[in-house]
C-alpha cells in the first residue's frame, strides 16, 4: 500500500509538472532586429531568376527570406547563400513556407542567366532577382539598403559594397524582423520554426 502511495505521488507530481510546463510556457524571444509594430513591406515586381517576374505582393501566405547581393562577390554574399541552404535544409517540410530570394546590388553583370548559374550551385529553388537601375534603386531605397560600388586596379573590374542584413516578410506581407550576418543559423532557423508552427496553430 504505501508503494502505490508512493508511486501514485510521482505520478502527480509528474502530470502536474507537464501541466504547468504547458500552461506556462516561456514565450518565444525573437533573434532578430524585430520591427514593432511589423510594417507592410514595401512591394517590388522584378525579374527572376525562376522565369518572369517575382512580385512580392502577390506572395501572401508565405514567408519571404531576402538578401541584397551580388553574383561576383568574394565572401558575405556566398557565405550568406550557404546559410540560407542550411536554414532550408533544417527547416525541412516547413521550408515550403518560405520563399528564398536574393536581390542583386549589381545589375550591370547580374543578368536573369547570370543569377540562375550562380543560384543553381546553391539551391535552384532560390529566387535571384534583377532589372534596370532605376527599379533596383527604388527598392534599395525603400528598403534601406546601402550600396556603393568600389573601383579595383586590376581585372576584376570592382566590388560593390552593401547592406549584409537578411529580411524577414511575414506571411501577412509584412515587413517584420531583420537578421545581422552575425546571427547564427540556429537562431534563424528557431524564429522561423516558431513563426510557421503558429501559423499552423
């Protein structure tokens, strides 16, 4: 008798310890730059890299990754492409609420073809975006992204200097968080797991 008293008492305080754990649990804590209230993220309709244009908000229901870069930059821009593998990988199924998309701060030798090679090496699910200057500048402006273009002495012609955040559209066509290059995969890969599993709820 006092052995099931016993039990029956773990037993308790076990369903009750699961009880409080799920009626208190922590709330989740963002990695990112969190934009409060989330803003409606300024539209764009550009040429893509997949064929036709990618309009932003037409994208409803998704969440949308995107980095401003360059096809012949030495070191953020793949290394950043790289990450984004790895956060679709990890994400696995849930991936699919994700668009992956990759802006160009260098239209001259970025071409719809160019974006493609270079993509395809990473995932060729990703979305690499162009077009004139003028339609690129509005969206880097409405975006705050900086870039300038730095003269080399030698072949390679230049590099082009730029904003290295990734941003974070809702899947209410919001603009809403921000990452520094600094952030790590896990912690990216944690807000995104969060976001999509309460959508889901």
């Amino acid at each position: 008798m006092k052995n099931f008293t016993f039990w029956s008492l773990i037993v308790l305080i076990a369903v009750v310890g699961v009880f409080f754990g799920l009626v208190y649990e922590k709330p989740h804590t963002f990695r990112g730059s969190v934009i409060d209230p989330a803003v409606e993220a300024p539209n764009f309709a550009l040429i893509s890299s997949q064929g036709g244009k990618y309009q932003l908000d037409t994208r409803k229901g998704q969440y949308v990754l995107i980095f401003f870069g360059y096809t012949f930059c030495p070191d953020v821009c793949p290394a950043t492409l790289y990450e984004m593998k790895q956060i679709k990988n990890s994400l696995g199924e849930k991936a699919e609420k994700i668009d992956f998309v990759f802006i160009t701060v260098d239209p001259d030798r970025d071409t719809q073809e160019q974006l493609k090679k270079y993509l395809e090496s990473f995932d060729d699910s990703f979305y690499g975006l162009t077009g004139d200057l003028d339609e690129l500048e509005a969206v880097w402006k409405d975006y705050g992204v900086y870039r300038e273009i730095q003269p080399l002495d030698n072949s390679a012609g230049y590099l082009v200097d730029h904003t290295s955040r990734l941003y974070l559209v809702n899947s209410n066509n919001e603009l809403m968080m921000t990452y520094l290059y600094e952030t790590t995969l896990e912690d990216i890969v944690s807000d995104l797991n969060y976001l999509i599993k309460k959508d889901n709820s």
